[in-house]
C-alpha cells in the first residue's frame, strides 16, 4: 500500500533554510528528500507515549486541534 502524499508549508528562519539547504546539498538529496529522512530518523529515536501510534489517523481527521492555529496559519486559511 502506497501513503498518498501531503503538500504543506513550512516556515523556518533564514539562517536554519540555509542551514537545511546547505546539508541536502552535501548529503546529494533534494530538501524535501532530506527533510523527509531526518522525520524518519527522529521518529526511530522517540517514541510516542500517548496516544498510541494507531490512534494518530483519528486524531489527525479530528475538527478540535489542542494547539490551535498560528496567527500566520489563520490568514493563510482564511479561518
């Protein structure tokens, strides 16, 4: 089974895009794939403690998200 793909912003300094930019490049990968690796990397290292892994696709459909939007995110979506 292949995941579908999600397309989302993400908003970083200046100084730490170069910073991620410079280490894709080094690394010989795109930002995106480089991104992506170090999510894999991080998630092998900590573990979930609560919820449990499997709860995360009803927790991600959910409409009440704990942290709320940015103001950023409000403009951006119009909410």
């Amino acid at each position: 089974m292949t995941d579908s793909m999600v397309i989302t912003n993400l908003r970083l300094p200046r100084s730490e895009w170069i910073m991620v930019r410079s280490l894709a490049a080094e690394a010989g990968v795109s930002v995106n794939e480089f991104i992506r690796k170090m999510i894999v990397r991080f998630s092998t290292t900590f573990q979930l403690k609560s919820p449990s892994i499997w709860d995360l696709p009803k927790l991600a459909a959910g409409k009440s998200k704990p942290m709320g939007l940015s103001t950023e995110d409000e403009e951006i979506y119009a909410v």
